[in-house]
C-alpha cells in the first residue's frame, strides 16, 4: 500500500514582500536624492591659476562741501586728475573706490568715474551696506 505524503514542501516564492521592498527603496532614493536642473547654456570655463592676486585700491572721497582726497590726502578737484593718474601708475590695474557724500550732487561722482575710465582704471562706487 503506497502512503501519500500530506506535508510537501513547496518550492514557490511569494515576490509580493519583494516587490514591496523594492519600491519603498526606489522611493526613498527618488526622494533623498539632489535634482541638478540642466543648465540653460553649457559653457566650459578655462581654468584659473593657483595664485592669489591682490589688487590695490585706490580711495577717492568727495564730502558734502566737495572737498576731494586721494588715498586719505586732500586735493584740489583741478589737481584730481594728476594725483590719479600718478597713483594708477604706481599701481597699474588698480580698483579706484569713489567714496561720495550722499547729499553730493551724482553729476560730481560720475565726473571722477569718467576720469577714471579715461586714465584706464576700474571706477567701483563705494556703498554703506544695508542693514535689515
């Protein structure tokens, strides 16, 4: 007489655990990971030295009675391109900072930011930051 064996073991996996495990793993890497969006131009930039260069900078004040300094020295507004032009010559592509009363009048600034770009400078106009 032949006994059947009621106790088989089965060699089926159930892949629904699985599945859920996988997607719970690709939505937590979907949601932890940084998007980069694509930039609108794809530019290569050329790569810089290794130096740290340090350019002077030249202070230009002008106060309300528009009295004129060049680097803590007064100077007449006559001799303001001289003294200029000396001090960017001694200091070849140096930053000129303008450093203007706020009641001047801004036709007197952009008289010295012109001068400036005519002696072959760079005119950067000095601002108080602004507190919040």
């Amino acid at each position: 007489m032949k006994l059947k064996r009621r106790n088989k073991v089965g060699a089926e996996f159930n892949m629904s655990s699985m599945t859920d495990i996988i997607f719970l793993l690709l939505i937590f890497f979907i949601i932890t990971s940084k998007f980069t969006p694509e930039p609108i131009l794809k530019i290569l930039l050329p790569k810089g030295s290794k130096e740290n260069v340090v350019k002077q900078t030249i202070k230009v004040y002008v106060d309300k009675d528009l009295n004129y300094a060049v680097d803590g020295q007064r100077i007449d507004f006559d001799r303001l391109p001289q003294s200029l032009d000396g001090a960017l010559s001694q200091n070849p592509g140096a930053t000129v900072s303008i450093h203007g009363d706020k009641t001047v009048n801004y036709e007197k600034v952009m008289d010295i930011v012109y001068m400036v770009n005519e002696l072959g400078g760079k005119p950067v106009l000095a601002l108080k930051p602004v507190s919040k």
